[in-house]
C-alpha cells in the first residue's frame, strides 16, 4: 500500500472521529515525513528504526513520533490487515528533568507589575486553573459560570473550577461579536500572542532562560496546588489529563517545598534543642 494513501485515509478517520485539529496537524506533519522517505508503507521494524535516526531532533521529540507511528500503524494493522511494526520498537529512555515553575514571590511580583485588564486576566486565568494555551484563547464568555468554566480541551470539554476574583476579572474585558473572551489587535488572540505576554512579564519579574510560556505557569499551578493541600486526582481532573501517571510529575515538582517543610518541622529539632 502507498503511504500517502494510507496516511489520507488515516487523517480522514481522525478528522471523522472529531480529533482537535492541532492533534491531526501533528499527525499530518510526521507522517508526511513518513512518506517523503517511505513511498511504500514501511513494514518493518528496521525501517521504522531507520525512519526515527534521520532525524535530528531531541529524544522528547522521537518519544511524540513514535507515539504517532504507533497509532498509525495500529490503524493500518485493524483497518487493513497491514503488519505493524511498531510492536517491535520501544521508546529512549529519558532522563527526568524538573520542570520549571515560579515561587511564591514571583506570583506576588506579577500581581504588581501586570496593570494591563487583558494580560491581568489572561495570566491570573492561567495561574488560577492551570489550563492549557489552546484552552484559554478558545474561551468564550457563554462558558464563564459563577465558579467554574467549561473548557474545550485535548479530549473534549471539561469543568474547571475558577475563582471568583478571576471571574470578575474576565467579565470586564469588552464583549466582542464572535464571543471569544481574549483579543489582541488584529482580533482573537493566538497562542503567539499568548506566549509573548507572559514572556514578557516573566522576564519583567527577573525570570530568565528559557521555558518562559504559559506552560511554565501550568506548572506553577500543578505544584502550588499539590503543595498547598490539593491532591492528585482533584489535580488530574483539573488539568485534563487522561493518565495519573502524568499527574504524578507535579508531585516530583513540590519535592523542594517537601523538604523545606521537612527542615522545619522534623521532630530531630527536638533532640537539637535537649542538647543544646
């Protein structure tokens, strides 16, 4: 079978089974790499090997596209009876990295150098629910409720609870005709426009490197919220993920406030003060 072939009718099946079109985006973008070099339907592990070496991108990266190729090829193994090779191929290890997140005093910090009523919003939004970048700009006002907003996300909408200050603050930015909450200056805000103001504050507040988008305020979120009490299916539930074991990472995050917590009150302090 042509890949190209294979790869339109898998897009089509994706597209039918109501898939957000970031996610086929993603789809169309590897597997048209796919068939620049594969003209036939790979089947072999070898050449799905041989697929992943010629490119030079990050192991994170070849972690997303055998995500990819495993839906693919599982597609065309029901749909076709074509043989899959991705049976045969497991992913790199990675090396775990702490994602980086703000303090307590870089929250307090941005409260006071955000004046702006849009980016005041948007990044308290952001910070208040943890929810994600297409989340946020494809918010309308019909899904502002008096403590939660329904979000369209990943895998469909979901209920997120909400503040009532952030609330507020969202309610009195201007109503526009095509209902969406957030707007730059040629109209409804993009992920580009999103990301540019939080860098932009976050760099305001002293924050530099890299890793300066609203992820990282995502982040920030996870953790606080473990950190402060929550707990992790509440979490899970609130930030939209499908797995626990994704959740599970931003209890790695709160180790730090982990151990501050336990300098501070371990009972060896006790002992420190008999002696004394």
């Amino acid at each position: 079978m042509k890949t190209r072939e294979a790869v339109e009718l898998f897009l089509s099946n994706r597209e039918w089974r109501g898939l957000s079109i970031r996610t086929r985006q993603q789809y169309r973008q590897i597997l048209y790499l796919l068939t620049r070099m594969f003209p036939n339907l790979p089947l072999t592990p070898e050449d799905i090997e041989r697929f992943l070496a010629s490119r030079n991108v990050s192991l994170q990266t070849i972690v997303d596209y055998i995500k990819v190729l495993k839906v693919f090829c599982n597609f065309n193994e029901k749909r076709h009876g074509i043989p899959n090779p991705m049976k045969y191929i497991e992913n790199p290890k990675l090396t775990n990295k702490v994602m980086p997140t703000l303090e307590i005093e870089d929250i307090q910090l941005l409260s006071v150098f955000v004046k702006n009523q849009r980016d005041k919003a948007l990044i308290h939004l952001l910070l208040d629910t943890g929810i994600r970048v297409g989340e946020a700009i494809n918010l309308k006002r019909d899904d502002i409720n008096e403590d939660f907003i329904k979000v369209k996300g990943k895998v469909g909408e979901r209920i997120v609870p909400i503040s009532n200050s952030v609330v507020e603050l969202l309610l009195s930015l201007p109503k526009y005709p095509d209902g969406y909450v957030f707007h730059g200056k040629q109209g409804r805000m993009t992920r580009s426009g999103v990301y540019y103001i939080v860098r932009k504050y976050l760099r305001m507040i002293g924050i530099t490197g890299d890793k300066l988008g609203p992820h990282r305020l995502r982040h920030t979120f996870g953790r606080q919220f473990l950190n402060l009490g929550g707990d992790l299916r509440s979490l899970q539930l609130q930030l939209g993920h499908q797995n626990i074991q994704t959740t599970q990472k931003y209890a790695n995050l709160a180790i730090n406030d982990v151990i501050k917590k336990h300098h501070k009150y371990t009972p060896l302090q006790v002992m420190e003060l008999f002696h004394a």
